[in-house]
C-alpha cells in the first residue's frame, strides 16, 4: 500500500507491582541507592572492579567539606536544587564512595545523571532505555507518564559537579568507555543498525511510526552517535533480513507523548549484507555498499536513449493512473523527479527510477531484485517489462 510503514503495534504493558516498601522509598526525596537497606536488594551483583581500602580512603579524603554544601543549598532556592543539596548532604554523611554514585540499571558510574520526579537517579540513557518499555522508575514503580512526555531529562547538575570534581579519575574512565561505545556504534560499515521492516530507495522518503522498544533505543543512538542512519531491509523467513537494503538517513523525529515516534527519513546508499549480528534486541549487519557501473563510450548513448524512452513510459503511466492513486502517490511519495542531465552522475543513477519502482504495484522481492542491480541499463530494462506489462492490463 501507499500509506506510512509501521512497526508491529505497541504491546500494552501495564505493570502493576508495586513492589516491597514503596512507602518507605518513596519517604525519601533523593535516594542514593546503597547502603541502607530498602535499595541493598535492588543492586545486583556488579561486574565493576571493587575499590580496593586504600583507594577508598583516598576518596575519602577528598570528599565535600560541610561549607560547600550549604553554599550549594543556600545559593539555589528551588526544590530540584535542594533535592540535589540533599544528594551532596547524603554522599557526604557517608562519605563519597564511587559504588554511590552508581547507577543501579549499568552499574556504572553515572554518566549524564538524570533524577526523576520521584528522585531516583540513573544514567540519562539507562532511564531512557526503560521508558522505552514501560512509563515508570525502573526502582520504585511510580508512574514517569509526565515525565516521558516531557521528554526533558535535564541532567543533574550537582551530581555531574560532583563526579567530574571529585572522582576525576573513575570519571575519566567512563567517558573513554562511553566514547568508545560511541564509535563502535557510528561505524557505518560495520554493525550497521538494521531496520526489518520495509523496502526503502536511494532519494525516496520513508516516514515510520516507532513503536518497538528495540527501534526506539536504535533511533535515539543514531540520533545520539550523530550518525543520523540506519539500514533499511526487508523480512527473510530463513535469513531473518534480505540480503540487499538501503540506508535510510533521519530528517527529523517526531516524539509522541507515550514515547513513541515518527520518524521521517530519505533513503541513502544502498548496500549488500555481508554478515549478520544482533545488538541489544535489534539487528546489526555489515554491509558493503553498492555502486552502478559506469558505462562508456558508444555505449552511452544507447543507455541515454533507452533511459529517455522509459522515462516517457513512466510519465504516461503515471498521468494514467486513476486520480484517487495518482493523488495518493503524491501525498506519500511527491511528484516524480524529474529527468537529469546526466544519467550516470551518482552511484545510484537517477532519482526517478527510485521513486517509480517505490509507488509500482509490485511485489517486495522484485522490488529487491532492482535494488540489487548494479547496471543502470539492466535497471531500465526490468522497469520496462514492468510497464509495459502493468500498461497491458485493461483499467489499471
Ligand atoms: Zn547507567
Ligand atoms: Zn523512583
């Protein structure tokens, strides 16, 4: 059809447990979770290496003096900031120990810490990756519909301060880990995001409704590393995804209030899988991307005039479609392109065949098998058959 792809549809996940002792947790204004007891059974085993006495003594001795935190408090009169003025009394009653300032979704040191309305602290992106499942903290179950839908996540700053001051070193550390996660994740050749979803063309738009979880996270990390792109691939029932897609690079998103989103995206290169991966619950793949073959000499001219003779083919059809899909296509898909001066100019040859074989009335796996090609002119020719046999059928 000619209508936006979708996602399959959210799954409604009302989650209704409420969890041992929320009363007490929710006592509290900003809890750092640790060492009294409510939170002890929310930290899981962590995998970072555990300071050793001295390294904490160390600490220790670095910690706030009393006179900064009142500065802090006295300084900022709003209730965020004295929320924060008393995450700075807390850590420094007892003591500034880094397994404090962890975030109890990574385990890690915070990076962009960012406190909820209930006054939970997590990493931005840990917090972020579960409202994409569900709209509430991930410790004590309260709802963060608002808070979704505000989509303001403003780190708190206090907390940042802290860390970057105080715990410099172990700081350091997190930002090269995060940097490095950054850079595998912006490679665009390998462990490429891949969307299974839909046919997507080089120049040709495709707006799609995010609703998966796994899709939320992949979008908001190309959006994040920068990169502004991700594969395109449709359905294979053995292979999981075919073996040729297009990227498609993000013009703008649209966020919902519940979280889901409407992405508006342009197709880019086309490439070819090589291998297969998984990332996170999504796909990954690298890819080898996919160029024409130039022709030369005689032989352009021959490709010029083939391309000129289908190109008129294609706007007849079009001028003769029944105006209730004529007008369809072009709300979806905007008017054909028009005819380039040179044919063989990019990689993926001209625009138009692009958006002709998006809006023609076939089947996916022959739209697959045009993408694949990498001669302009076996192009043509495939469109040709297609025209020529869709223009034979009476009131099409
Ligand atoms: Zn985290
Ligand atoms: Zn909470």
């Amino acid at each position: 059809g000619w209508c936006p792809r979708s996602t399959s549809e959210p799954s409604p996940k009302t989650r209704t447990t409420s969890g041992p002792g929320n009363s007490t947790l929710r006592a509290h204004s900003l809890r750092i979770q640790g060492s009294n007891g409510n939170e002890e059974c929310l930290k899981r085993v962590c995998s970072a290496p555990q300071l050793g006495d001295q390294e904490k003594g160390s600490l220790l001795k670095r910690k706030l003096s009393v006179s900064d935190t009142e500065h802090c408090i006295v300084d900022n009169g709003s209730s965020k900031h004295k929320k924060q003025g008393r995450v700075v009394f807390l850590l420094l009653s007892s003591g500034l120990d880094p397994n404090d300032l962890e975030c109890s979704l990574c385990m890690r040191l915070f990076y962009e810490p960012v406190t909820t309305p209930c006054g939970h602290t997590f990493c931005k992106n840990c917090l972020e990756r579960c409202l994409d499942h569900t709209p509430q903290c991930p410790l004590c179950k309260e709802s963060l519909k608002e808070y979704l839908a505000s989509r303001k996540y403003m780190v708190t700053s206090i907390l940042d301060m802290l860390i970057k001051q105080y715990l410099r070193d172990e700081y350091a550390e997190r930002v090269k880990a995060h940097q490095e996660e950054t850079r595998e994740l912006s490679d665009l050749t390998k462990n490429v995001p891949i969307f299974v979803c839909t046919m997507a063309y080089p120049t040709v738009p495709c707006p799609l409704h995010v609703f998966e979880p796994r899709y939320r996270l992949m979008i908001r990390r190309c959006m994040d590393t920068g990169t502004r792109q991700f594969g395109m691939c449709i359905n294979d029932p053995q292979k999981g995804f075919a073996d040729y897609g297009c990227m498609l690079i993000i013009r703008s998103v649209h966020f919902l209030p519940d979280g889901r989103s409407v992405v508006d995206t342009i197709g880019g290169k086309r490439f070819r899988v090589l291998s297969r991966g998984m990332k996170d619950g999504y796909s990954t793949a690298d890819i080898k991307h996919l160029e024409d073959t130039k022709v030369r000499n005689t032989r352009i001219q021959k490709l010029q005039d083939l391309h000129d003779a289908v190109y008129d083919q294609a706007c007849v059809w079009f001028q003769n479609l029944k105006i209730r899909f004529h007008n369809q296509i072009l709300q979806h898909f905007g008017p054909m392109p028009e005819r380039e001066a040179d044919i063989q100019a990019t990689a993926n040859g001209p625009a138009w065949c692009w958006w002709l074989l998006a809006v023609l009335p076939i089947d996916p796996r022959y739209q697959l098998s045009v993408l694949s090609m990498t001669s302009l002119r076996e192009r043509l020719v495939k469109i040709q058959h297609i025209l020529t046999y869709l223009q034979s059928i009476p009131n099409n």
